[in-house]
C-alpha cells in the first residue's frame, strides 16, 4: 500500500492496489462455508478486490475470473467460463480424460493453446444443448484436487440483457446457475458472484423473484472509513506530488469536500487538486482544493467520470421508472434530504394519482440498491449516498429535468 499511485478508470493490482483487509477478510470467511455475492457501485473497487482474491489466493484455492458485461447468453457464458479454467494445465488433462463434448473439443486442439477460435468452436457445441452440456462441464471439475474458486463479475448486466431478449431463458439461466451452485458432488468449489447494479431491480423483471440468489452471501464493499481515506489520500499525495508531509488542514479539506470517501472520488479530486496547484504554481491549499473540485472536478469535460449515473437509469429502468427516479434524484439534490413523505407526494402528483405504495417502495429500494441514495433511519428522509454524485446532478441536471 505504500507504493499505491493514482490509476483513475481502471481496476487496480499489485502495489497499486489499496488493500480493502476488512472486506477481503470477510469474503474469505464467508467462502468457508458458502457463496457470496459482492455488490458495490461501479468505481467503488469491486473488481479491485475480486482481482485480488485471483492474484492472492488462500492456501489451497485456485482462482478463475470471468467478466461477464459482455457475454449474450448462457452458451457464451458456459464457453468462456470453460476458456478460462482449460488454460490451467490440470483442468485441461482432467478435461481430456473425462469424455463428452469438452473432452472432444480439447483434445482437438491438443498440444495448442486456448485461442478464441476454440472458444467459438466450444460455443457452437454448448449451444445444442446448453442446460445439460454445462451441467456436464461443472459436473468435471469435481476432479479437480483442492478448492476452486470461480469469481463472475457483473452477472446482473448479463441477466438483464438476456431479460430484454428472451425472459424465458434468463430465468431457465438462473436456476441452472443455482442449481450448478447447489450440486452435491461439488463441496470443493465456490461462487462469488458480482455486480455494479442491484440484482435485486433485475430480478424484479423475472418471474424467479430473488429465490435464485437466496443461498448467496452478500457482502457490500462501501466507501473507506474516515481513517483510511486520509491513509489513502496521504500515500497518493506522497507518491504522485512528493508530499513527504500534508498538512491536517488539507487533509481535513479533502474530507469535508468528498465527505463520503468513495476510492474512485478520492482519487480524482487528488488527481486534479495536484493539476490545480501545478497550473497556479502553488503549493496545495483548501482554496487550491476547493477551486478543482468546483472547476475541474464537477466541469462538463469529466462527464465520462459521472455521465453512466444518469444514462443507466435509461438502460435498466423501464421508461416511467427512469422518468419518476430523476425527479426524486433532482428532489433530494436540491434539499439535501427528503422525508419520504414528501417523495410519497411528489409520486403521487408525477402519477396522477395512479400510483400505489407498492410501486413507490420498489422504486425507492432500487435506487437504493443502486447506490443513489440512503435513506436515515432516525428521520425518515433520503439523501445522495455520495456528495460528489449529489453535487454533479446539482451542476448537470437541474436545468434540464
């Protein structure tokens, strides 16, 4: 951790990696004995971590990740997770002595590495018959000596795409991917299953309910604790700008701007903190601070940082949905926090009075789920679940909803 350097967009590894001990831990512990779905905001280092567990496994594990934003369907998804395992040299003998389709198709390129060729050549043949095929693939690994870890990022993506183009198969997916997770003969392998969007929203479109994930432990990876947020801002500071010291006032700066320390956030307040300062000629200062996060870190140019907030609720909610989301998400911009009954009201008013308690419940649980907002227990009110997010729609979306 103390050679982490800035690495804005993109999943972090190796000594840039600021290692999340609490929650790593704690997915270890919970794979003693069963699987685990980590959700998390996108930015907020889910693949980060899931890319640690590969890079630094447990005693005894082997660690396979797939990332599944792109996969179309079950066929797709079946042939590139047996892509990924056929490149270990124990899986592939196991797979060549076993018999069936993945013993046909392995042996035929025996002696060659795994190319993409294989992959499609894979796919076609998992296509005839995929429920039975992959069941047959998964049902191999049992002979694999010691534990195997299969880590699937975004399967929420995956299964909501496949909901838009045939429901019926997504479901049939999901309970073959339950099934496949609860088979007897495979004590020695796990899941851990992610997503950068609730699953629970998706599922709500599918007829199978949240039953299908029920036997997953869920683990959320939040924002760093206050302590480690200025352990983190402090490294990054020292290893980009040579700040052997950094002054409280600063760091006390920094938190009161991100007041949610969210890693990704974090990183580019500092990122153009450190511009700022160059582009005045001036050592870092709570002005300095203050006039990025205002005029570079909120500016239109960093909208690839923020935009994906916005569309998404286009892309996964239903037209009406989305419509009702950015006129609470505007609400409770503007006043900071929101009793839900006024939400309730405003509802009310957007539907004519056609809405029922319901429909209002869901929508607020899955921009929840979804990371937009959280709701305080002792008042009853909603509020952005991160500053930066509530001051970016503040800045970008006020005049046009």
């Amino acid at each position: 951790m103390e050679n982490t350097r800035l690495v804005v967009g993109n999943p972090t590894r190796g000594d840039d990696f600021w290692d999340r001990k609490t929650e790593i831990e704690e997915i270890w512990r919970a794979l003693e004995k069963e699987h685990v779905l980590l959700v998390a905001p996108r930015r907020f280092g889910k693949t980060s971590i899931m890319l640690n567990l590969m890079d630094e496994p447990r005693p005894g594990y082997t660690v396979f990740y797939l990332d599944t934003e792109w996969v179309k369907g079950p066929a797709d998804f079946i042939a590139e997770l047996a892509t990924q395992l056929l490149k270990n040299d124990t899986m592939r003998r196991i797979f060549a002595k076993a018999g069936g389709v993945f013993s046909k198709t392995v042996n035929r390129i025996k002696g060659v590495q795994v190319t993409q060729f294989f992959k499609i050549d894979l796919r076609e043949e998992v296509a005839k018959d995929w429920h039975n095929k992959g069941r047959e693939f998964m049902s191999q690994i049992k002979s694999f000596q010691g534990r195997l870890l299969l880590i699937v990022d975004e399967l929420p993506l995956l299964v909501h795409r496949m909901l838009r183009e045939d429901p019926g198969e997504a479901e049939d997916f999901l309970y073959w991917l339950r099934g496949v997770r609860q088979m007897p003969d495979l004590p020695n392998v796990r899941f851990v299953i992610g997503g950068s969007i609730g699953i629970e929203h998706v599922l709500k479109n599918a007829s199978t309910g949240t039953k299908v994930i029920n036997d997953l432990h869920r683990i959320q990876v939040g924002p760093f604790s206050e302590g480690e947020a200025r352990k983190f801002i402090r490294t990054l500071l020292r290893n980009e700008a040579n700040m052997e010291e950094v002054s409280t006032k600063v760091l006390d700066h920094f938190m009161q701007i991100l007041e949610t320390p969210v890693p990704y956030f974090a990183q580019i307040l500092v990122d153009e903190s450190m511009r700022e300062a160059r582009k005045q000629g001036r050592l870092l200062s709570p002005q300095v601070i203050t006039r990025a996060y205002e005029e570079r870190v909120l500016a239109a140019y960093n909208r690839t940082y923020f935009e994906h907030y916005y569309a998404r609720l286009g892309d996964l909610y239903s037209e009406e949905e989305a419509r009702l989301a950015r006129a609470f998400l505007l609400e409770i911009a503007r006043r900071d926090e929101v009793p839900g009954a006024d939400l309730w009201q405003l509802y009310r008013n957007l539907r004519q009075g056609k809405g029922n308690e319901e429909d209002f419940s869901h929508l607020l649980s899955d921009l929840a789920n979804d990371f937009y907002i959280q709701q305080d227990p002792e008042t009853n009110g909603y509020r952005f679940a991160t500053k930066v997010l509530k001051d970016w729609w503040l800045r970008h979306y006020a005049i046009t909803e």
